[in-house]
C-alpha cells in the first residue's frame, strides 16, 4: 500500500460487563475479518464473572496472527452502557466508529472490506455515515429474521420520525464527527436514537454525505438492553421525538403507528 494513500482504519468498539454468555462469538467476528485495518477497542466496566478471561484469549489469539488487528482494552467503572459509550469515542484512533456490543456480529467476516475497502484518504470527501442493513439473531447466534425497518435508499435525520431506520450497529460515523455529539446520558434506554439524529444533521449542516452501502452489515442479538426495557424506551423515544420533530408532528405520527400496529394484526 502506497503510504502517501493511506487506508482507512476502522475502530469498533466494544462494551462489557459480564458478557461471558454472548461476548465470544462477537470477538470470534472480528477476529475473522479480512479487512487488516482495524482497531477494536474494548471497554469493559469491571466485569467479576470470565469476561475478562475470553478478552485475554482473544488477545492472545490475535497476537499469534500473521496480520493481527490493535486491541485496546480499558477496564474501569463507568456510569452505564452510554457513559461507556463516551469513553469509547474519546479513545479511538480509527478513522470510523462503530459500537458491536456482545451478543453483536459483523455479518460476514468480509463485511468491513466490502463497506469500506475502496476507500481511502485520498477518495474525495470522505462520507460523514455509511449505513446498512441488520438481520436479527437469537442468544445463540442463530439467524432469526431480517430487520423490520429497513434503511432507506437515501437516508437523513428527518427520516428518523418514522423511527430509526437504521440499527445503531450498522451505522458506522467518521469518528471526528462522531467526538463532537457525545451521547446524553439522560437517556437510558434510548440514547443512541438521539444520537444517530443529532450526528445526521451534524452531517447536514456541514454539507457531508451520507452513504448506503447497500450491505447487510451486522447480526444483531435481539434480546438487548432496549428490548430488556422496552416500555422505558418507547417512552425515552417519544420525547427524543418531541424534541428534534415536534410535539404535534410526534403525536400524529404516533397515531399512524397505532393505526400500523392495528392493520399488521
């Protein structure tokens, strides 16, 4: 690789605590990607069951490869999944940020070669967001069914009324736009809701694109913290609405998705 035409590098980050029963099979997705150029930062808030242990397998596995990707490992207590969050995008080196979580899968283990190994630093303006689709799987890993909102062919945060669109996991944000809209940890369910919204018309305002990649990016474990609680969320969701769409835009908007409900019966 000509060095004057660097890669892009990709940081995905990682947050744990306790993960043991569904952390592994997201390290194993990492660990067999073929794309070279990636930083996975891991973030774990002190977990006290074997976390810690299959992290330092992976470490070591890594190390043995030929081609071995960074790993960065911060342990220290934090103030919940988003506090987590937050540190993640004040440590990563990468070029782009995306949060797997444990239980979460890159699809396919060339996911990150087809989304973004045709570019470089010297492609042009650099997408402020590459976005895609989700499947959805069970604790096991086992595929359930493609996500029922599906992306939008061209997506912006107006988009978003209609719910989020893109799963969080599958929207991948150039990291210097990405430090400058920390996630507020006023939510607790459904902070990455607001984010995506706020960073899309970051995006807007700064005139940068926003790019479909046309993939199935992640498997995504359905039984997270959003469908743990899932009333909290709806109702952390109704003010996020309120906020960026308006209270009357929010309230008609949650009749058709009554209505919605009602015909998909």
């Amino acid at each position: 690789m000509d060095s004057t035409n660097p890669p892009l590098l990709i940081t995905i980050a990682t947050v744990t605590y306790n993960a043991e029963q569904t952390l592994e099979r997201t390290l194993q997705s990492v660990a067999e990607q073929t794309y070279p150029h990636i930083e996975h930062l891991i973030i774990d808030g002190c977990s006290h069951d074997h976390t810690l242990q299959i992290i330092h397998r992976y470490v070591d596995a890594n190390t043995a490869k030929e081609h071995p990707h960074d790993i960065r490992l911060i342990r220290e207590p934090d103030k919940g999944l988003y506090d987590a969050m937050n540190k993640a995008l004040e440590q990563a080196a990468g070029d782009y940020i995306v949060f797997l979580n444990a239980g979460d899968r890159l699809h396919t283990p060339d996911t990150l070669q087809q989304a973004f190994g045709h570019l470089t630093h010297k492609t042009g303006l650099l997408p402020a967001i590459i976005y895609g689709e989700t499947d959805l799987t069970d604790s096991e890993g086992h595929f359930i069914r493609h996500r029922r909102l599906h992306s939008p062919q061209h997506l912006n945060w107006r988009k978003f009324r209609w719910g989020m669109l893109v799963c969080h996991q599958s929207f991948y944000v150039r990291t210097d736009l990405a430090r400058q809209e920390p996630y507020d940890l006023d939510y607790r369910y459904s902070a990455d809701y607001d984010w995506c919204i706020r960073i899309m018309k970051r995006a807007e305002r700064l005139k940068q694109p926003i790019r479909n990649s046309k993939l199935i990016l992640t498997d995504y474990l359905q039984e997270g913290l959003t469908t743990q609680h899932h009333k909290d969320s709806l109702k952390e969701r109704f003010n996020i609405m309120t906020k960026h769409f308006g209270w009357i835009s929010t309230m008609m908007l949650h009749g058709w998705f009554v209505i919605r409900a009602f015909i998909k019966r």
